[in-house]
C-alpha cells in the first residue's frame, strides 16, 4: 500500500488516480486546508493534519505502507516572503512529523516533491541537478532543507529517498475527470483559462522588459501526467531495492509569458484581453530543466510534451470546473 500524503491536492490528486489506475492500494491523507475531497477518486482517505504527531504516528502504526509520496506542502513563493513561519512550519516541521512516524513504524521509502525553486536565480540554463542550490525565497529554501534531511535521514536511518524538483506543473486528467484547482489561483495557464471561461476579465502579463526574445518570462510547463510517472518510476525503483536519488523534472524545452498566451487564444478560440504589469518580484527570466538524468536512469519519457495538448486538457478541465462551487 502506497500512502499518498497530499492527496487530495492537484499533483497528489492526480497521483492518486494513476496509482489506482496501475491496480495499486492507495491510502490519502490530507487535512483539506487546500485540497478537495472529491478530486480523490478511490482508495482510503484521512483528514488528518501533519502537525497532528500523534494521528499521524497512530496511521503509520495501522497499516503497512511500501513507500509514502509527500505532496502536502504551501506552494505560493509570494506568500511565503510575507509568511516564511507558515513555510517552515508547513513544509519542515510537518515533514519532520511525517519522516519520524516513518523511521519509527521502519516505512522506509520516501518521495518528496521538490521544486526548481531550490536553485535560485540560474547561473546556467537548462538547470541540471548539480546546478549550486541557493534558493532565493522561504518556499525554495524550506524544499531545500528536506532534501537536506533526507540526506541525513538516508545516512542516519537508512530511510531511501527520491526528489523530484519540478518545474512547472500543468495540465489535467486527460480524461477530465479532476484537474488544477487552486483558490486563490497564482498560476499562469489556469488564469489564462479563467479568463477565456468568462471567470476573469484579464490576465497580466508580469513584465516584458526580460532579457528573452519577446521580452516575457520563460518556462518549462510540464503535463501533471508525465510528472505522475515519473513518480511511478520512482516508486518502483526504491521498492526494487535502488538508492536514494534526486532529478529534475521538465520537458527541457521553454515557453515565454506571450507564447503561452498565444497558445491559449488558439486554443480556446478566445481573446484574452492583457494588462501589462510591472515584473513580480523574485521570478528569474528564465527557468528550464535539463531531465537527462531522469530519462537515463529511469527510462522516464514524457508522453505530453506539447503545449497545445497541455492547454486542451487544462481547457477541458476549466470549462468543467467554471461551473463547479468551491466547497472542500
Ligand atoms: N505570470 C504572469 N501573470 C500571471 C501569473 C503568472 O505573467 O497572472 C508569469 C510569471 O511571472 C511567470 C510565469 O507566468 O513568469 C509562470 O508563473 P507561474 O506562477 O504559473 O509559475 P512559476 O514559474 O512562478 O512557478
């Protein structure tokens, strides 16, 4: 049995379908501050809180887990300058609670979600995994500290681990049975789709004074599907016995602000009406993965690495959620 920490949230949701499409035994636990009950589409499910030690000990205790995927994290860099107590306390503490209920129940295979933000501003791009870690915000410096722990975890404990940083995550069940649902929303392409949808009336474009060929920020999309496998070749791997590993995790190729925005007027067929607005603070202009070691060693091959497609399936998902109400 796989337990899905997080699962009830966009990447972990997503998890949690293909685990079950794959026949696998899938446990979630969640608290629900952010993610939705209904997007879990099987298996076993329990609100409990991280920060609650002992509920979290008490379900490590009850069932014998293969591996547990963490995905329960706060995710908005902005917020996390204003707030960085809520980020160490959320992504370490929490972790901390998690990762010793594993050592003392012997649970001895972790996946983490991990960021590109552990990086910082890129001295070279694509950014390989040997690429200096110098995060720039509280959310990237509190990834980077787990993944510092789980090194020593690994040393300590013999606790095996495997840290996926990604770049960034989009698109939708392909099917269109759960997609992004973020409230508020901070991310690009669903903003964009809010808009075609009627829910927004524009979208801004933050900064187009950028060092790249249109002027707008570039970055790696990468479907949430292929991001999933990658965690299913992850699993497999630690559960064959393998080492603990760390991969960046992206299509390797990169789209600006107003390609993006291109795309979505194809695709949706729909204006989108732009608000040039000043740079936000704390994004580099560009950011895109160097995935050769994930595609060497696991075999990983993306099967949706196509911006249209990754727009469709987010699009379909938009249109679906437009009219849904935001109860958790
Ligand atoms: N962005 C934008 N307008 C928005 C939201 C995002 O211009 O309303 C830009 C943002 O500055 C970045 C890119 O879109 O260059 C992707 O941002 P997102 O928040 O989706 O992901 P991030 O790269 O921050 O993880």
């Amino acid at each position: 049995m796989i337990l899905v920490v997080g699962g009830a949230g966009y990447i972990g949701s997503h998890m949690v379908k293909l685990l079950l499409a794959q026949g696998r035994e899938v446990c979630t636990l969640d608290n629900l501050s952010t993610g939705f009950r209904d997007a879990v589409l099987g298996g076993e499910f329990h609100q409990i809180d991280l920060a609650d030690a002992p509920a979290v000990d008490a379900l490590m205790a009850s069932r014998r887990f293969d591996a547990v995927m963490h995905f329960a994290s706060s995710i908005v860099v902005g917020e996390s300058v204003k707030d960085p107590a809520k980020y160490y306390r959320n992504n370490v503490a929490n972790t901390l609670n998690l990762l010793e209920a594993m050592v003392r129940h012997k649970v001895g295979r972790f996946i983490f979600s991990s960021t590109a933000a552990i990086f910082g501003e890129p001295q070279r791009v694509p950014i390989d995994e040997d690429h200096p870690k110098q995060p720039v915000n509280p959310y990237g410096a509190s990834k980077w500290m787990i993944e510092r722990v789980l090194a020593d975890f690994g040393h300590a404990y013999g606790l095996k681990s495997v840290c996926l940083r990604y770049f960034n995550a989009c698109g939708a069940d392909p099917e269109g049975r759960i997609g992004e649902r973020h409230d508020p929303e901070t991310h690009l392409i669903p903003l964009l789709l809010q808009v075609a949808s009627g829910r927004r009336p524009n979208i801004s474009v933050f900064g187009r004074d950028y060092p790249t060929p249109d002027g707008t920020c570039i970055r790696d999309y990468i479907h949430i599907e292929d991001l999933c496998t990658a965690h299913l070749l992850a699993v497999d791997h630690l559960v064959a016995g393998g080492d603990s590993r760390a991969f960046n995790l992206g299509n390797g190729t990169g789209f600006s602000v107003q390609e993006v925005l291109e795309t979505v007027r194809r695709v949706t067929g729909h204006p989108i009406p732009v608000v040039d607005s000043p740079r936000r603070e704390g994004d580099p202009a560009r950011l895109v993965a160097d995935s050769t070691r994930v595609r060497q060693q696991f075999g990983w091959t993306p099967r949706y690495a196509d911006l249209d497609l990754i727009v469709r399936h987010a699009w379909a998902w938009e249109q679906k959620c437009a009219g849904m109400p935001a109860h958790r």
